[in-house]
C-alpha cells in the first residue's frame, strides 16, 4: 500500500473534500434563495365569553350507572 503523503495522492483528497464542500455551499445558496417564504397571517381568537344556557329537561329520567361497583374490594 502506498503512502497517500509520498506519492502526492493527498492533493486527490483534498480536491474531492474541497468539491464536496462547494457543493453543498452551492445547494445551501440555492436553497435559501429559491425558497419562497409565505407570509403566515396572525391567527385572531374571540376572547368574548359566550354565556350558555343550559335548559334542563326535567322529564329526563335518571338512569342507572353504566357501570356497576363490587360491594367487597379484593
């Protein structure tokens, strides 16, 4: 095996580092400018407090429990 420093490989390595590095630069740059941002609308609630009137029906019957208890724990 060939020592990269001796055989002047190194300088392959360092252009395929620096390739790679200008290319994402390059993919950054595109990125942000290409993106459109949208302006986003500012949500505005009803902070009035609406007043419910609950009508009981008073023919309403009560009705069992859905469920039913043990009367001993265990």
């Amino acid at each position: 095996m060939e020592n990269p420093f001796e055989s002047g490989h190194i300088r392959n390595y360092i252009l395929l580092y620096a390739s790679v590095v200008v290319i994402m630069i390059l993919f950054f740059i595109a990125s942000s400018y290409f993106n459109d941002i949208e302006d986003v609308q500012k949500r505005v609630f009803n902070t009035e407090a609406k007043e419910e009137i609950v009508e009981k029906n008073a023919t309403q019957k009560e009705s069992s429990p859905r469920f039913k208890l043990l009367e001993k724990a265990y």
